[in-house]
C-alpha cells in the first residue's frame, strides 16, 4: 500500500493489521483487525507524528521512504508511548537519530522505563507550540485518554487533530477515511472501542472535549491513530463521544446469563421474549458462549442490565462472576437492573447478582426471581412477566 495523502503535504504513513483478532492481551477482540496510524508532515522541519508497533516498524519505514528519506526527518512527536504506538521508535531512531522528540513529561518518564534509552525527549504541555516552517503544531495534553501520557496535536493551518486513541477504532480496511467505508460497521466499532476502553474515563473526556470546543478552533479532520479518519463530518464522532460521556441510553435491554443445567437459560429465553412483547430492543447472551467486548460494546447505549446466573458453591457461576468484575471496572452509570437465577438446596447466585447492582451504583428496577431446580409454567410466566414490567419502566409506561 503507497503511502496516503489526507492533506496537502500530509501522509499516512502508518500500517493496516487486517489479522490482529485480540488486543490488550486477550481482553479486547479485534474481529476486523486494526491499524497504526502514523503521519509524516512534510515541511522546513520533516515531522512525525505517531508510531507503530516494532513487529511492523520495516513496514512504516519503507512507506515513509516512498517519500522522503528516514534520514530527513526532524521531530517526531510521541502522542502516547503504548506499545502499539511506540514499538517501531527504537528502529526508527537507529536511522534518524537526531530526531528530536517531543511528548509529555509523563511519556518521557515512561518511554525512559520501556525502552531503558534516552532519546533526550523534550517535554511539552497544554498550549506549547512547535514551528515546523509553514505550519504550527499546539499540544494538548490529554492524561487518562487512556493513559497518564496522552496527548493530542493539532495543526492550525491543516485544521487537523491528531488525538491519538481518542475517536479511534479498531478496524482494518482498505480505505482511509470516513466517507469511503461502510458507516454501520464504523460506527459499531468506534462504540465497541469506546465502551471496552474509554467508558471509564467518561468525565475525563467529556472535559477534554468541553476544553477543546472552548479554544474554539476549526477542526475540519481528525486522524486518530487506529481506524480510519475522519474529514467528511468530524463532528459526527465528537457528539457520539459526548453522547457517550452523557451515558445516554435508550429502550434497550440487555440480558445476560450463564446456565448449568438450562433452568436459568428457559428463565433468560421468558424474560427476553416478554420484553420484546412490551416493545423494546432486547439482546440476549449466554455469556459462556460470547465476546465479553461484543457484549459491553451493546450494553453502552442500553437503558437496562439483567442477569441471570445458576448457584454454584452458594454463589454465582464464574464465567458470570468474571464478566460482572469487569464490567464494573467500565463503570457504568445511568441503568437499571434486575437479576434472577435457578438453585438446588440453597441460593446465593441471585444474592451475589443483587449485591453487584448495590455496588455498582445500578438501581434494581424489579424485585429478583429465584427458582429451585427447574422452573414450573406459574415460574415462567413470572419471568415473562418480569421481562413485561422491566419494558414498561423503560419507556416510561408503568
């Protein structure tokens, strides 16, 4: 693939990973795959801007050369130090190695403890800026999206930002920008990302966003540094993110569950079919069988959790109990829950489930449905009931 002109003078130059199927370790699946952008600015001063993994540093570097030789390039600018980002830095400064770099202190303090090397990074914060001949680079600083380094960049004359992760997505295609590519498919996996990596920081970001909007520039693209770029509506992806750091739900529910001996799945099915009878969307997951981020991608924009888990050892299933860990750790605000579960001689898992809503800060909208070994017509018609209730709440009908 040639390198990519997305401004005049400006490059993509970065690395399309159509094979990664996980990512953060095993926590985040990458069915689409992904890429590492990376731009290269050419003016007085060639500058950098991003970086690869090392696995595909020789790749970078051969489409750079398609334009100028690495030996030219002057800064290079280190908008986050996560490895996908800064692998490929190490084989670059073997060629240009009086680039000057710049970043934050923290990505400074971090790149000095990855790489055990100093490449004499110079640090920047909110509102430096860097003269590159024709045009100017102000840095943003951006800690926490995602990690404590973050940073943004943009570039005055281009009306350009280059956020890093920010409005990214994990998604290999063949083209680079956002009028090119199939919308539905983009929009799903800039929420996937958000909801397995971003929700956390919701208010952090929603900051950030209120902070840029206030310094009132023009933004007429954005190049984040996976997926593709944004130049036909910009702010397409920024009111999604605010959207997003709202926790903005709508009529939606999702049920997840884990089952032993399929009492708690017939419970699941009756509770999914009486919602979707009082109209809303529901979507249903036997979480033993499904992609953990598949399933926190659709519970982002859902008014409403509920959980269902078997007993075991007086407590939930662990599939179950793994995936609730998790999801607190997303910190979701805003929803409603409700919980129910088969059992043998003694409960605990709708206990345990109950207990997850207090600590999560979810509000129990129902009272919880238990039932001892396998459930009878009267049980069942309670779940769907249940599922029927749960509607009503969501829109507003109780």
């Amino acid at each position: 693939m040639r390198p990519v002109e997305i401004k005049k003078g400006v490059y993509w130059v970065g690395v399309v990973d159509w094979n990664i199927r996980t990512f953060h370790g095993n926590t985040y699946s990458t069915k689409r795959g992904t890429t590492y952008n990376s731009y290269l600015i050419i003016d007085e001063k060639v500058t950098l801007i991003d970086g690869v993994p090392g696995s595909f540093a020789g790749e970078q570097i051969g489409r750079i050369r398609e334009i100028v030789p690495v030996e030219k390039i002057d800064y290079i600018v280190v908008n986050h130090i996560e490895p996908d980002h800064s692998g490929g830095l190490p084989e670059l400064m073997k060629l240009c190695p009086k680039a000057k770099l710049f970043g934050t202190a923290k990505s400074k303090e971090g790149l000095a403890r990855m790489y055990y090397t100093d490449w004499g990074l110079q640090a920047v914060k909110t509102g430096d800026k860097l003269n590159i001949g024709k045009r100017n680079l102000t840095f943003i600083e951006a800690p926490m999206i995602h990690w404590p380094d973050s940073m943004f960049t943009y570039c005055a004359e281009e009306e350009l930002l280059l956020p890093n992760d920010a409005f990214g997505q994990h998604y290999a295609t063949s083209e680079r920008f956002d009028d090119e590519t199939d919308q539905c498919a983009l929009m799903d996996e800039a929420g996937k990302y958000y909801a397995n990596i971003l929700w956390p920081l919701g208010g952090m970001i929603a900051r950030k966003i209120d902070e840029i909007l206030k310094m009132n520039i023009s933004i007429k693209m954005i190049a984040p540094s996976h997926g593709i770029i944004w130049r036909r509506d910009p702010m397409k992806i920024i009111n999604s993110y605010i959207s997003w750091t709202k926790n903005e739900t709508r009529p939606k529910v999702v049920v997840i569950f884990e089952t032993m001996w399929g009492s708690t799945d017939m419970m699941a099915r009756k509770i999914t079919e009486g919602l979707t009878d009082g109209g809303v969307e529901v979507k249903l997951f036997d979480i033993t069988r499904s992609d953990r981020s598949e399933v926190n991608s659709q519970m982002l924009d859902a008014k409403c959790f509920v959980f269902g888990s078997s007993t075991h050892d007086n407590g939930m299933l662990s599939t179950m109990a793994g995936f609730l860990e998790f999801l607190n750790g997303l910190k979701p605000k805003g929803r409603i829950g409700a919980a129910f579960g088969s059992y043998g001689w003694a409960g605990g898992a709708v206990p345990a489930l109950e207990n997850f809503f207090k600590e999560a800060g979810i509000e129990q909208a129902l009272p919880s449905i238990a039932v001892k070994y396998i459930p009878d017509e009267n049980e069942l018609k309670r779940c769907y009931e249940m599922g029927v209730e749960l509607a009503k709440k969501i829109t507003g009908k109780a």
